[in-house]
C-alpha cells in the first residue's frame, strides 16, 4: 500500500515538529533551571539519549512498514536519521563545550583513552558517514556499496548504547532499558533473517 | 481512533494520521516516548507542567551564630549560593543533579539524633542542636571537588569532627570511623527504588581512618552559607573532607561508629576497581573513565562560561595533608 504525496509531506513535517519541539523543550528546560542550578552534564545526557530515541525510531521504521504493509514509510528513514545525527552532534558539541570548554586535546585524549568514548566517537563517525551519503547522488554514485553502508546503522546501534551504559556513574535502570530496546530492534531483525527468510522459500 | 492491535496489520486503509499515533502508542509501549524518558518521575504530566514547580516550599533555614578563622578564609571566589544547593548528587532523592532539591525538602530534620559507638569510652545518643550548642561553629571556605571533575567553592559552618571525638575519648582500639546516612525509604524515594534504581545499596556508608578523622581540616557541617544545612546538602549534619573526592564526604548522618577494622564504603562497594577507600583527590590518578587531572568550576558563569581548572593534588591541601600518607602508594590506596 503506498502513501500519497500529501500524506508523506504530512508524516515529514510530524518527524521534523518531533525533532523541533524536543530541542524546544531543552531551551526552556535550561533556562527554566530544570536541570539544576548547573546544566551542562544533564543537558549533555539529555542530547545523546534524544539521539538514541531517534536512533531507535529509524529502526522501528521497517517493522512499522512491514506490520501495517506500508512500504512507503521506508522513505521516512533518512528524514529521521537525520535527526539522529543532528542530535549526536549536539551530544558532542555540547561535551566539548560544555563539559571540556573546547579544550580539544583533552577531547582527543579522552576519546584515545577512555573506551567508552571510543565507542561513541565510533558511532558518531559512523552517523556522519551515513548522513553524507543520505542523499540520491551518493545513492547512484556508491550503487550496491550503499547499502552495505547504511547497515553500518545496527553497528551503531550495538555501540551507541553501550556507550552510554559505560558512562554512567552507576548502573541504573535507564540506561540498561536503552540497550533492551536497542537489542530488541536488531534480534528482530536477527530473527527474521534467519527464520523468516527461510520460510519464505 | 480504532483501537487496532499493531501486530496484525489489516487491508484497510491507515490513515497517516492513526499511523502516526499507533507509531505514538508503540514508542510508549516501549517506554521510549522522547521527552518522557528523560524526565525526572516527578516531573511527568501535560505537557504544560513541565517546569512548573511541584516540589514542596523550600525546607527552613535558620541563621547560625559563628566565628570566621582567618586560616579557613582563602581567596577563592565563593560558588553561588543557588548553585551550592541547587547542584547535588544525593542519591537518596534521585539520580540527577536537580533531583535532591526538588525531591528533599520534606525531610524531616528535626528532632535528629546521631549514635556515636565503637570504640569509644563514652557512646552517647546526642540531638543535633547538642552539637550546635556545644561546639564553637566556624564558617571555612573550602574547595569542593566531586569525582565526577566537577568543583566548588563552599563556605561551611561546622565544627571539627576530631573535637567531638575527644569528646567521646575512642579506645586504643579504635583505627577507624565509621558513618551512616540515615535510611528512611519513606522519607528517601531514591532507597525506595533500591539498588536497581539507584546502583549503589543503602544506607549509604562512609568511613575515615581514625588519623583523617581527627585532622583539624575534617568538618562536620551544620550549615552552609550562614544558615543551616538544606536537606538537599545533607542536613542537619554532613562530613566534609576538602582533600578527598566529594562521596567521602557523607551526608544526613545517624550514626557514628568507631572501628578497629576499615568499614565498608557504599562507592567502594558499588564499583571498587573505580571509587577506593582513601579516595583523595589526585591529579595523577585517573578514573578508569574519565581524566582527574582538571575539573570543571561550577562557578557564578552561564551555561557557556566555561572554566576548567588543573586539579590539585589532595584539592590543594596538600601541605596539610599529604602527611598523612608518607610511604604510602598512593597509585594502589586510591
């Protein structure tokens, strides 16, 4: 079943007020003190599960399609991938500035050092290569490499959430619910790789 | 809307509309709802509340009667009073920064009795306006410095904690202190969420060696910035060690115990390869995730004010302190 024009620009501007109101809600959270009297750590935390949460939207995408038989909504994919590294990139504007005052070779330091910040670095890399190539021309240029490198989205799916339960002062149940979810997109993928292809022949 | 199961999608026609709410409805099975999950429990609601304040009116504070020692006055400039009591890990009241104040101002401090024993000659049961009374309050500026490389700059008011240990004469027995936050679930949500949801056990637990205990520079707090404590910074009394990271320093305490043998300490527990019992602030030694050679100043700045400073070793105590621990590898007893 297809969507038609009117309803796919209608499901875009939906993704772009999401991505818009939440980065709403963090200005007038900081200014209204909600993160404490100082809000840089929070305001850091709060960017990088922002990307996890869109992170995880692109891939509920394709069981979204698949459930309710609407391929269409595949083409959502890049919109909100998007948004996902434009909240990464927030994530780690925000650490450098923030938390490190653009003292950059301590950034460098840490992210050689640190193995949790190594794999966030990973995965920030690993958005940005897949947000240049989000588009059609690279799409053409790159052919069947294309998509080998936009499944380089479940290798940051794997590693994103990790980083943050590595980062945390103390294990606790938000960070561990973050990488059930995640772990519960890829083993459905997993799932159907192995069953229902099978099956299908 | 029907109310259609997603699993068993249908011939008939979605709407975009239902799509995007049934997409709505399936993020919040999943507990991934964007804004949701990252605000504190106490904080849900419409959308419209969210920054409205619904914690209870701020605890009282009264003013304190104390001296000023010139020794205890460095010229440091002082961490906004805002940020001091707006800016804390407890976690007795949740896990973020704003969550004590928001979650403690019900606390119930007074009346409030700490049980000095142990070791001691004399173990006593006193109120906390006892120790008020009894020792001279000093307000001193010190340097505050969280394992999390963040730091301050705090005026106390208290009293040294090694007077009251004459007070309580310890035994030749006794090598250590022993402290206990108060455990209250009903009063503390954060204990009521147990281990899972705060990773780390209560009640919370700290400990000196009996030598750090009775160093002149080792405070019991009674209040900050002329008035007594706010819940959120541990009222109506908190230990406060300038040259050891900021989780030494125990909050609310009920119990006082002198010990032969190192108690167990609630970080140290929860993850011993990263928080050690000594826990001194030392540049030299990184935690295992993050760098302790430089801190970020909570400082009177805006969001984008910036300032990082290099940390000092023993949080600049070191001529007093470092003492304490000639001969000793310090790499090891971290």
């Amino acid at each position: 079943m297809g969507l038609t024009p009117k309803a796919m620009s209608v499901l875009k501007i939906g993704i772009h007020l999401l991505g818009g109101a939440l980065l709403g809600w963090l200005i007038l959270a900081v200014q209204q003190d909600y993160f404490g009297a100082d809000a840089a750590k929070e305001l850091i935390k709060y960017c990088g599960r922002t990307a996890l949460e869109f992170l995880f939207l692109t891939l509920l995408i394709s069981p979204l399609a698949r459930w309710t038989r609407t391929p269409a909504l595949i083409r959502l994919r890049r919109l909100v991938g998007l948004w996902c590294f434009f909240w990464a990139c927030l994530h780690l504007l925000a650490f450098a500035a923030l938390e490190l005052g653009w003292d950059l070779s301590l950034l460098l330091e840490e992210v050689v050092k640190r193995p949790y910040m190594l794999l966030g670095s990973l995965s920030w890399l690993l958005l940005l290569a897949l947000a240049v190539t989000s588009n059609r021309w690279s799409q053409q240029r790159l052919g069947r490499g294309w998509a080998s490198l936009h499944r380089a989205v479940y290798v940051v799916a794997v590693l994103a959430p990790i980083h943050y339960l590595w980062s945390v002062k103390a294990i606790t149940i938000k960070p561990v619910l973050y990488l059930a979810v995640a772990a519960l997109l890829l083993l459905w993928r997993l799932y159907r790789h192995i069953n229902g292809e099978a099956r299908s022949r | 809307m029907r109310n259609r199961s997603w699993q068993q999608p249908t011939e008939q026609e979605v709407t975009p509309e239902s799509l995007f709410y049934s997409r709505r409805r399936v993020l919040k099975a999943l507990g991934i709802s964007a804004a949701a999950l990252s605000l504190a429990p106490s904080a849900s609601g419409a959308l419209w509340d969210l920054f409205a304040d619904t914690s209870s009116p701020p605890a009282r504070r009264d003013p304190l009667n104390y001296q000023k020692p010139a020794a205890y006055r460095p010229d440091l400039p002082w961490t906004p009073e805002e940020k001091v009591i707006g800016y804390n890990n407890y976690y007795e009241f949740g896990l973020d920064k704003a969550a004590p104040k928001a979650n403690a101002q019900g606390l119930q401090t007074s009346p409030w009795q700490v049980v000095i024993d142990g070791e001691v000659a004399k173990p006593m049961t006193l109120d906390v306006d006892e120790l008020r009374k009894r020792f001279t309050l000093e307000e001193r500026i010190y340097r505050f410095r969280c394992v999390e490389a963040w730091s301050m700059v705090i005026p106390w008011i208290g009293f040294e904690l090694g007077a009251l240990l004459k007070w309580v004469q310890p035994t030749s027995r006794a090598r250590y202190v022993a402290f206990q936050t108060l455990y209250d679930p009903k009063q503390m949500p954060g204990q009521a969420d147990g281990q899972f949801g705060s990773g780390i056990q209560f009640p919370y637990v700290e400990g000196l060696r009996l030598d750090e205990a009775m160093h002149p520079l080792s405070l019991l707090a009674v209040g900050v910035y002329g008035k007594t404590l706010p819940p959120q910074n541990g009222a109506p009394l908190r230990l406060v060690v300038p040259w050891k990271y900021g989780f030494k320093s125990i909050k609310s305490i009920v119990r006082i115990r002198l010990l032969e043998k190192q108690p167990p300490t609630t970080w140290n527990l929860a993850a011993p390869d990263e928080y050690g019992f000594y826990a001194n602030v030392n540049p030299q030694v990184d935690h295992p995730r993050w760098s302790q050679a430089s801190e970020r100043v909570i400082s009177s700045g805006g969001l984008l004010d910036v300032t990082r400073q290099p940390t000092l070793p023993f949080n600049g105590y070191a001529d007093a302190v470092a003492g304490l621990y000639a001969g000793m590898d310090l790499r090891r007893s971290f």
